[in-house]
C-alpha cells in the first residue's frame, strides 16, 4: 500500500459525554448541558459542554457555579462516583458500541480514546472506484460535507471533474479518492446515528495527522475533506503546537530554536538544517510533517492495549500516613478486577505485567512523578487483593526506603503523595496454542495432516491407513531411540522399517570413507539416469542407488573394496603421525596385511562371476562408456576417467597435498620440541636456527597446482632444488638461487656482531667485593605450611 496517497478518516463523537447523558435521560435533549466532576466544591469541574451551552458562552475551564451564571438554564449531570473516584463505564461502554458499527466498513481500525477512532479506507474506496462512475457523484450524495480550500463542496467536485485544470499542484487521482471516500464516510456517520443514536464529525486526509486537524474545523456532525494542494492553505495559519507531538516540550524546543510560530513558517527550512538542529530522526520528520507527509499506519486496534484507573489528591488532600494510601490502592485494585473480569469474558486475555504511578510533592511544593512495573508469576491470582499488596509493597520501597510492616500502618510518610494510579497491560491471548509442551512432546514422531479435501468414502478408509502408518512410525522410531547395541561385532543387521521392508545396516566401521562416496556420486547418478541397453547377450542393469558389497577384513579394518593404491597412501601417510606409538603402527600395519587379503578376494569374485551380474557390484569409475564420454589418464594416480569428472579429481588430489603439507608442519613442530628439551637453551636456539636454514624445501608445494606448464617446452632439472625449469630460463633461476646464498651469510654476520654488542651492554659489573651466592628459590606450596 502506498502510505502517501491513502484515505485515512478520523471519527470524533460530538460531546461526547453530552449525549450519553442525553440518551439516558431524554428530557435533557435540547437544553444546555454541561457534564461535572463529582467534587462538589463550586459545583464541580466541567469535563463536557453541549454547543447549546457553547453558544452561551460556557466552557470546560469554569467551574459549575461559573457556569450557572452565565446560563441559568444550564443542566449538570454529574459523572457517577464509586468508592469515591470517577465512574466512567457508561461512557466507556457506550464508546465500544460506537466501534462495533465503524468495524464493519473496515477492518484497520484503531481506537485513539472513548469518543475518536482512525480508520483506513483506502481499499473500500478502491473497491468502490471500480464500480461507479465519479462523474456521477454529487454533493447531494454526501450532506455536510466541505473541503478545505473551496467555498463549497461543489467547487471541489466540478474542479475533479475538469481534472484539475486550475491548479498545476492537483492531484487528480488522489482527488477521486478523497471524493468517494467522502462518500463513504457520509454512510458511516449515517450508520452511526441510526444504530447508536449519536452524531459524529470526520476528517478526511491522506494521513493521521492531517485527518485530527481538519476534523475539528466544522462540527458538529460535519466531514471535512482535505486536498492534497490544500495542505499550505491550512499551515498558513496553523499554529505548531496545534500538530500533535508538537503541543509539549519538543514543540515548544522547535519553536525557540527556529524562531516560528507557524506550520508555514516550517516549510523553508532544508532537512539538513533540521537535522543539524534537532537529531537525524527528528529533523527529518519535520521536514515531512511540514510538507504534509506522514507515514504513519493505522493499526487495527479495537481493545485497549492497557487498562488502568487512577486518582489525584491536590491540596490538602494529599496522603500523609501508610493507612490511607492502603486504603486508595484497595478502591483502585478492585476497580481493576471489575474491569479484568469484565474485558476477559469479551476478549479472552490475560494481562502479564502492572505498572504503579505516583507523584509525591517536595519540599518546594514541585511534584516529582515515578512508576514502577511487576511482571505476574504464573503462580499468582489476577485479583483486587494481589494488585492490592503488591502495589502497597512496591511504593513504600520506592518512596520510604524499606518494606512495609503491619505495626507501622499508621505511619507518617516523608513527603505527602498526590497521585495514585494502577493499570496493567501486555495482554496475551488465552487460546490452547498457548499452553506449555511437555518434555515427552518433543520426542514423539508427528502425523502428517491432510490438507486436500477428499470425498466422505475415500476419507474413512485413509484414516485407518494413516492411523496405522501413525503407529507404525512412532513404534519403528522409539525403537531405535531406545535400541542397545549389545553386540558391536554384528557387521550387518535386517531391520524391519516403517514400511514392513528390510533396511540393510552395517557398523560405521565398514561403511565407506567420506572421498571414496564422493567420486562414486557423480558417476553412479548418471548411469542411473541412463536407460538399460542391450548388447548381444550381455545387459547392464542400471540400479536406483548404489549396492556396497562389504567384504569381510577383520574387526581391525576400516578399509573399503574401492581403490587399493588410494588405500596404500593413506596407509603410507598415516604411518608418519604414529611412529612414536607401538600400538598405532601395529594396528596400520594389519591394514596393509588386511587390504592385500580384500584385493585377491576381489579378484577372484571377478573372475567367478559372470559379466551378466555386473549391476550386483559396486559400480567403479572404470565402467565408463567410452564411445559417449572421453576419458583421461590422472597423473597422480593414473586412473582413466571421465573428462567431465576430471576437475573434481583433481579437485581431491589438491586436497590431499594440502593434508600432507599440514602433517609435515606437524612433524616440523614435533622435531623442533624434542630438540629444545634435549640441547640446552644457547645450543637449542643455533640448532634450531641452522635446522631452519639448510632445510631444504619440499619440492611437492602447493602452489604448483596452480602453475600452467607448457608440455612442449624443453625444461631442465635445477640440482639445488630439484624443480624443473625452462632451458631459457634456467640461467635466471640459478641466479636466484646465488642471491639467495649471498643474502644468509650477510644476515648470518651481522646476526652474530649484533648478538655480541647486545650481549656485552646486557653484562653487568659487580663492584661488591664479596660474591653473593643465589639463595634456592622456595615452592609456592612453602608458605602454606
């Protein structure tokens, strides 16, 4: 969805608090009202004006005396008190029966208090657009409506239906939008009045923010559209703090910074001036918001994320002892589990952490505000009495320092508290999906489900075949969770598998090595994607997967019937990193013995059997059709292989040389620690360092694997390093061999002037004429006796 060409509405209830009184009590319909708090004291504080009253003059900052001087006719209907705080239900209820009609037209909607609620109607509007003709629509369709920049909502409607020839800056497609869901709209409100009996204003914008602005500029019961070339006509005059997260501290900080008063005193700023002022974030969202982009969503929030009371004690009603403050934490925990109770039998949830406000006044009469959370133990019962204690418990650690005791409820607090208030939140759903799996859960084989429909015969008798395949899979699996290898000798075992079939095991230490599988892969994929032949008399049947012949070697072998000369050099390799253990090399000298015994066996199966039986083998690199494949002979090896297959040979030649490199270091390693704990420090350090020196390097590296070699060119031997070298240029290579002399006999003489100036400074004089003898030094384990 495009966030900036939606159609975003925001619905806000008339008076709101006015009409539910008036729908509980009809004679009060038409008359001035005005809805006061339950403080007596002046006739209570006003919290809700009527437009009747407005228009005499009556207004939410007087006082109920104040208003019944201005108006003598003036109604106030109190809000109901209960345990002697505000009860706001009916009006809260009353609220929710307004959000179940503003559901049905669109599921994004987000519910911003009791009395507004944004709604995203961009699709619907969609929708509509496909259907009707905008042409069509007139102002009669849509009474009370006016757009922002226009003497009347026809002005608007003619401008789209001249495609906003006028204006340079119209945005036609937009503008059709915002027509139709003018429309919309209008059925919404429609709706609203007739199933609930209230009246409502809208703002129609392509954003939250400017959908709460328009909102209120024609009330009541009236929709304001706001064009998208209409959005500097309203910021000429607008006011920053008007904007929301403008009207605190952040807008009153941008407003001394930057010298303006208005949104379009906003506009010539550049976004890297704001950035510069104000952090990244902010600065770039207030170039947006001053350009009329916002792309914040409107999120489908019907619930209240948390729910919560609280209650003010101004004045001399400040709390003073533990006693009382018990008292209020007791009214506002009940009042919680009324409405936990009452939100969990329409909802379905549960609350998992509860937070406790308060405000507690200094000694300069300022009020310092802190809260404090508790995340609920599964353990616990969500009632008054919990929210209660724990609540008591929390606030007297954060403002006395300690714990509460019952001997000292009547004791007096350090500074008076004037504010109190309980909510909890992060509600979770209280489905079965939730609950917590058992240990047993996770080791059972899961069923496979059914996700296409079959007909009612077909479908009792597949489940009785998967109800037995069910059974069958879990018992064949605990089987072999459970199963003990009592026998390790056994060298082939036939186990029945889920499918009543034979399943062939063997120990892991006949089963083949890890490069003998890896060239057997390619090879046998593709002859078994190959069709049977026939040739004359002989056949070759081509199997799904290979069919490892194990012959019998021994319990000391490791070895496979693949490739005896491969075998012989790991043997050969594997000898060099155990010639210190007798053990090691008895058991590689039975390899050999056992190998040698697996090739004539080998070759007297071959002999025996017939060449009709081929496909009962293991399949070899040599079976090779050679009027398909061209072959070629591996110099390491001198194996014939495919010439597809070449590459990946190579491939693990390289890594064998790689291993034979990283076992010579090991044994380079080895040496040079034994030479150091037989030669004394001195001796050790010039062995080591000519052992170094005349080490001639190995002439099988690496890095001539990747040297191109020209076959043809003539090359000759080099007798100091036994390379081979091109005839024309042999002379430069025994150049480099003579730099290479002359450079370690400079480093060998100044290696031995340097070791001797430094040694001499490093030789100290004694000047005390009686030669000191060196104490033994003590064990650490001395001073611990």
């Amino acid at each position: 969805m495009d966030l900036e060409n939606r159609i975003v509405v925001l619905i806000d209830m008339d008076c709101f608090y006015c009409q539910v009184e008036e729908k509980l009590n009809p004679e009060l319909k038409g008359k001035p009202i005005a809805v006061v708090q339950y403080n007596p004291w002046k006739g209570g504080g006003i919290i809700a004006v009527n437009y009747v009253a407005r228009a005499m003059g009556v207004n939410r900052h007087m006082r109920g005396d104040d208003a019944k001087a201005k108006c003598p006719d003036i109604q106030l209907p109190s809000v109901p008190c209960k345990k002697g705080k505000a009860n706001i239900s009916k009006y809260r209820d009353a609220g929710i029966e307004v959000a179940k009609v503003l559901q049905r037209f669109t599921t994004l909607l987000e519910r911003a208090s009791i009395d507004e609620a944004y709604l995203d109607i961009t699709i619907p509007v969609q929708k509509r657009l496909q259907t009707i003709n905008v042409h069509t629509l007139t102002s009669s369709m849509m009474p009370n409506t006016f757009a922002l920049g226009y003497d009347s909502f026809d002005h608007f409607i003619s401008d789209i239906h001249s495609c906003g020839s006028d204006s340079i800056e119209f945005d036609y497609e937009h503008a059709q939008k915002l027509l139709v869901g003018a429309q919309i709209v209008s059925e919404i409100r429609a709706a609203v009045f007739e199933e609930t009996g209230y009246t409502c204003s809208a703002g129609i914008a392509h954003n939250k923010i400017l959908a709460k602005l328009v909102c209120g500029m024609n009330k009541p019961n009236k929709q304001t559209v706001l064009p998208k070339h209409s959005v500097n006509i309203l910021y000429k005059t607008l006011s920053v703090k008007k904007v929301k997260h403008l009207g605190g501290k952040f807008g009153d900080h941008v407003c001394e910074i930057l010298k303006i008063q208005t949104m379009g005193q906003l506009q010539p700023f550049t976004e890297r001036d704001l950035q510069a002022k104000f952090d990244e974030k902010n600065g770039t969202w207030l170039y947006n918001i001053a350009r009329g982009i916002d792309v914040e969503p409107v999120q489908a929030k019907f619930n209240p994320k948390s729910i919560g009371c609280c209650k003010n004690f101004k004045g001399k009603s400040a709390l003073l002892d533990l006693e009382s403050v018990k008292k209020w934490l007791r009214d506002l925990g009940d009042e919680i589990e009324e409405r936990l109770e009452k939100d969990a039998l329409e909802t379905n949830r549960t609350p998992k952490q509860m937070v406790i406000s308060f405000s507690v006044q200094l000694q300069d009469g300022r009020d310092t505000s802190s809260s404090r959370s508790y995340n609920f133990l599964p353990e616990d019962e969500l009632c008054g009495e919990l929210f209660t204690n724990k609540a008591f418990e929390i606030l007297i650690d954060s403002t006395e320092g300690c714990k509460p005791k019952e001997a000292e409820i009547n004791k007096k607090l350090r500074a008076p508290i004037t504010f109190l208030g309980i909510s909890v939140g992060k509600f979770e759903d209280n489905t079965e999906n939730k609950k917590t799996k058992k240990i047993k859960d996770y080791f059972c084989a899961g069923s496979s489900k059914e996700t296409v429909p079959k007909s009612n015969e077909s479908t009792k008798v597949n489940e009785k075949n998967i109800i037995n395949k069910n059974n069958i899979d879990k018992n064949y699996i605990l089987h072999k969770f459970l199963q003990i290898n009592n026998d390790k000798k056994q060298i082939k075992e036939e186990t029945m598998g889920p499918n009543n079939e034979k399943v062939l095991e063997s120990s892991l230490d006949k089963q083949e090595s890890f490069f003998a599988k890896f060239l057997k892969k390619d090879l046998v994929n593709k002859e078994c994607n190959q069709e049977s032949y026939d040739d004359g008399s002989k056949s070759l049947n081509i199997v799904n997967s290979p069919i490892c012949n194990i012959v019998e070697c021994g319990d000391d072998s490791n070895d496979t019937v693949y490739s005896g000369s491969t075998i012989n050099e790991e043997i050969n390799k594997s000898i060099a990193l155990f010639e210190d253990d007798p053990l090691d090399v008895a058991r590689v000298s039975n390899m050999r013995e056992l190998l040698k015994t697996t090739e004539i066996e080998v070759d007297k199966l071959l002999e025996v059997q017939p060449s009709a039986d081929i496909s009962s083998r293991t399949v070899t690199p040599e079976i090779i059709d050679a009027n398909h494949i061209e072959t070629i002979e591996c110099f390491e090896c001198g194996k014939a292989l495919p010439l597809n297959q070449f590459d990946e040979h190579a491939d693990y030649h390289m890594a064998l040389k790689l291993r034979e490199e990283e076992r010579e270091e090991l044994r380079k390693t080895k040496d040079k620690t034994t030479l150091k704990e037989a030669v004394g420090e001195v001796k050790k350090k010039k062995s080591v360092q000519e052992l170094n020196k005349n080490e001639p390097k190995p002439s099988n590296q690496i890095s001539k694997f990747f040297t191109k070699f020209d076959i043809t060119a003539p090359v000759k031997m080099c007798t100091e390093c036994g390379e081979r070298v091109a005839v024309e240029k042999f002379s430069e290579h025994l150049d480099f061999h003579e730099a290479q002399k002359l450079s370690r006999e400079l480093n060998k003489k100044t290696s031995v002037n340097s070791y001797a100036s430094s040694s001499g400074k490093r030789q100290r004089v004694s000047t005390s004429p009686i030669k000191k003898t060196k104490l033994p030094c003590k064990s650490i384990d001395t001073f611990f006796r």
